[in-house]
C-alpha cells in the first residue's frame, strides 16, 4: 500500500515520472506575488520582494513607500529596507553567485544589496549612453548581466565582481526585441557572453530571425526553421539548447545555434506564456494565467491548475514553484526511487523494501523476498540508499534506510561506509531544509554547492552556530576560511568573523541555543 500512495503523486510524461511535492507553506503574510517584482536565488536561497512600480496597484492600508523585502525560501523575513534609490523604475533585479542582490534601473544604475538588505557601496553604472537612452529589459545568469536600451543598443557586466560595462555588436534592429536570452560565456566558442534576440514583425516570415550578438559582432540564426517570430525563449543550463514559443503556438526546442530542431510541438494556447523554463533537461514548463503545462519530447502533456499566482525557479535538477502560500519542488523522480515504489515493481530493491515490512510484522515472506534477490542484494541495498538521498520526507528517508541496513546484514560484499555517509547528507540537508533555515537543497544540489559553499552561506546570514555543528559533523577543518565570494558581502561595519573556531566565543540568543541537527534513527 505504501508503494501505491507514494506513486499515486506522480505524473507520467512520455517515458518518465515526475512529482511536485511541497516543501513549505509558506510563513509570511500579505504578500501577492502579482503585485510584487520577485528574485529568487538558485540552491534554495533566498528571495527578494518589492511592489512592482510598472503596475498600477491598491494600497491596502500599506504605506505608500516601497520596501524591498529579502525572506527565506521558507518565507521568513530576513530583512528590510525602505527602497529610495533614484534613477527611475526598478527594470530588473537578481542574485548573483555570492548571494548579493543586484538591482537595475532605468538610468542604467545597478545597486546592489547584501542578504541583510544592507546597500553596497558604491553603486555601479552603465554608462553615459544608458543613461540617456534608459534600460527597457535586462538578462541575468550567475554573475553577470545584458541589458538593451530603448535605442536597441547592448551593455554587458559580465562579472560583477570586475563590473566593467562593455557595449556590445549594434544589433541593427530599429523595433524591440521580442523576447531575449543569454548564452554564459562558458557555454561559448568565444568566451564572451552571447546574446539571443527574437526579432521580425509577424508580418513575413522571412523577416522571423534569432540575432546572436556578441562584443564583435552579430550573427543572423534560425532562417525556414522557425515559420515566424519567437515571442519567449530560454536557454538550458548546459548552454546547449534553446527552448521557445513561437507566434503560432508551438513549443520548439532547437539546438543553442538554431541548426537542428529537436522538439516541436503544439500547444493548447496560441497566447505567449507569462514564464518559460527548463525543468533539467528532459521536459520544459510553460505557465499561463492559472496553468502550468509540462512537455517532454513525446507524449501527453502534464497539466498543473492554480488559482493564484506563480514564480519558476529553475534549479539543476527541477524546477522549484513559488505561490502566495506554498513552496513546490517538481522534479524528475529518480530511477532507483522508480524501482522500488513503481505499483507492482518485482525489481530487487523493490523486494528489499517490502521484506522489510514483511519483517516488520513478523512474516515469514520476508526471508523468502531475501532468497529470491540473493545475488542482487548489493545493487537492492544501493538503491534504497540511493532512493532515501532524493526525498524530502524524513520518515520515508527513515524508512528507506532501514530497508538498506536491513539487506547489508546479508551482503558481505557491500561498501559499509556508504548507509553511514549517507546518514551524514540526509541530517545536513534535514537540518538547512527547516523552517527556520529555509534552504530547501536536493541532493544533487548539495553536491554541486559543497558544503563549504553551504557553510559559508549560513556564516553570511548569521546562522554560526548551525554552521559550526555542521563542520564539527562532517569533520571539515575549524580554520576554515570563509570564501571570498562571502567574504566580498560584508562591510566594514559587519566583519563576518573568517574561522569557525571563532564562533565559540559568540553569545547566541537563546532560541539558537536548542538549535540541533535532526537526526535520522
């Protein structure tokens, strides 16, 4: 029965399972995302609110001031500040790499702000040009940005940490874009951040292109292959594949340099979505006024209904979903979770899991269901380890483990460090994935983060002591130096301390005090 409620949450698409469990009802209050520009960071951090000042809203008993607010994936409020930066309207705003918000507007100054919504002086600019011709879009990826003037024209920072603005190719387009996107400089033969944009008036075909602009020089791309203009498009997070809608309602998916076309597909609406995004590499979400539709390379579609607004935030591995009351991660279900709760699975580690409930409840079924998956033990055991590493839920981690301890006591050629490293990830990720921390991580971002990175994350937003339980867990060096991305968002006036060894001289308050690492029994 276990296996059936767990696999009744999926959905099916094409070949592949996918599940959108909730991480967190959220915890603040009063906030619509419809009213409100929104910048999420990537690996679980944190968001950024503002009221939007493009939209006409109602104040309902809210002071007129806006106020750009930093909360936790969780909702928590982080910090505040009242927004009284001149320069026009706010144009576009996102975290960087090193957790530092950055801020763009109209006159083409970017102000930047630390996870304590303190400011970080001294602001940057554009350049004169921007200024006098305004910003009307901006692109962002890790630490760099592209912005378009009303003039057509293009600037780049493509490294905030060396924020020199650096004018691109002249386009030669006399009408805006319609839709824009980036191609990171590591994804480029020349190294230099290549710029995708979706022109042409609707009117001829042959008029339909994709322009990619470097600092060089512009190339025209997409010819017969697109049938029209592209009103939205994104690339891929390996820089390899370029996702986008067309003017007829199709979802075309084509090579980064438009040569080949991958997917082509027709859509229920001939209407542009409000967001496109990539969720991992096989499926791509498109989300509409109340819809949010999934389509991978064959098959039905998935189809999500909402009865509010939405926020895609794009992760390796999924794709997390902000409403104005939850937390949603939808993600590829891994395959060896597959194995074991797919209904009527005879795969090793799906016997494994149910010899243990067989033993459980003192069945004899269960040393017949070790009998028949003898030789496969090792592989059985692996997976359920491997399962209880890609879930959220902490009784269902409990239990997967307790499957793979029970098949190792019969396997004498399984690594038996690996259940034990296992348990060490699964407290880590429990413990920064609470409400209080709110740093929803899966495993796989956990891996491409570091731990170091992680740490020196909870350092830079004042959580020392559930830093320091961490590297006392894990046995990382106490020396240890926070990185100099973390390092970089702090003032003079705030010096984070640079040794953990240092945070046992800090009085912390007392509801930090009974801060412990959840354990997995």
């Amino acid at each position: 029965m276990a296996n059936v409620s767990v696999a009744a949450e999926w959905q099916l698409l094409y070949n592949r399972y996918y599940r959108k469990p909730e991480l967190y009802q959220m915890r603040w209050k009063h906030v619509d995302l419809a009213r409100n520009k929104v910048a999420a960071a990537p690996f679980g951090g944190p968001l950024a609110v503002i009221r939007d000042d493009s939209k006409i809203v109602q104040l309902h008993g809210e002071s007129a001031l806006r106020k750009l607010r930093l909360f936790s994936s969780s909702g928590r409020l982080l910090a505040d500040t009242v927004w009284r930066n001149p320069g026009g309207r706010l144009i576009g705003m996102s975290w960087t790499d090193d957790h530092t918000l950055v801020c763009i507007v109209q006159d083409g100054t970017v102000y930047r702000y630390d996870v304590h919504a303190r400011i970080i002086e001294p602001n940057l600019s554009l350049g004169k040009e921007c200024f006098e011709s305004n910003v009307a879009d901006c692109a962002f990826w890790g630490n760099g940005v592209v912005c378009i003037t009303e003039a057509n024209q293009l600037f780049c920072i493509a490294d905030f940490k060396n924020p020199n603005a650096v004018k691109l190719a002249d386009p030669g387009i006399t009408e805006p874009p319609r839709c824009m996107a980036v191609i990171e400089p590591q994804y480029t033969v020349s190294g230099n951040v290549e710029v995708l944009l979706g022109v042409g008036d609707g009117g001829e075909e042959e008029d339909a292109a994709v322009l990619a602009v470097e600092e060089d020089g512009v190339q025209r791309l997409g010819g017969e292959m697109l049938r029209g203009p592209l009103q939205k498009m994104v690339v891929s997070r390996d820089g390899k594949w370029l996702a986008s809608f067309t003017h007829d309602g199709r979802l075309l998916v084509t090579t980064s340099d438009l040569t080949g076309v991958i997917i082509e597909r027709e859509c229920e609406s001939a209407l542009p979505p409000e967001q496109l995004a990539w969720c991992g590499m096989d499926a791509v979400l498109l989300y509409w006024d109340d819809m949010l539709l999934m389509m991978g390379p064959d098959g039905e579609p998935v189809t999500y209904l909402y009865d509010e607004p939405i926020i895609l935030i794009p992760e390796s591995d999924g794709v997390r979903i902000l409403s104005n009351t939850s937390m949603e991660f939808l993600q590829r279900v891994p395959d060896s979770t597959v194995s074991i709760f797919t209904i009527g699975s005879t795969s090793p580690a799906a016997l494994l899991y149910d010899a243990l409930d067989h033993f459980d409840r003192r069945s004899a079924k269960a040393d017949e269901n070790l009998r028949l998956i003898k030789s496969s033990l090792p592989e059985a055991v692996e997976a359920c380890v491997d399962a209880a590493g890609h879930e959220f839920d902490v009784s269902r981690q409990q239990t997967l483990l307790r499957a793979a301890s029970y098949g190792q006591a019969f396997c004498s050629n399984f690594h038996r460090d690996r259940i034990q490293e296992m348990c060490k990830i699964l407290r880590v990720l429990n413990a920064v994935r609470s409400l209080e921390i709110g740093i929803p991580l899966s495993i796989q971002q956990y891996k491409l983060l570091t731990p170091s990175v992680l740490i020196g994350r909870l350092i830079n937003a004042y959580q020392h002591l559930l830093a320091l339980r961490i590297s006392e867990y894990l046995g990382m060096n106490q020396d240890i130096q926070t990185t100099k991305h973390e390092q970089s968002t702090c003032d003079s006036k705030a010096m984070l301390p640079n040794s953990l060894t240092y945070v046992r001289k800090i009085s912390f308050k007392r509801e930090y005090a009974n801060t412990k690492l959840k354990l997995i029994a």
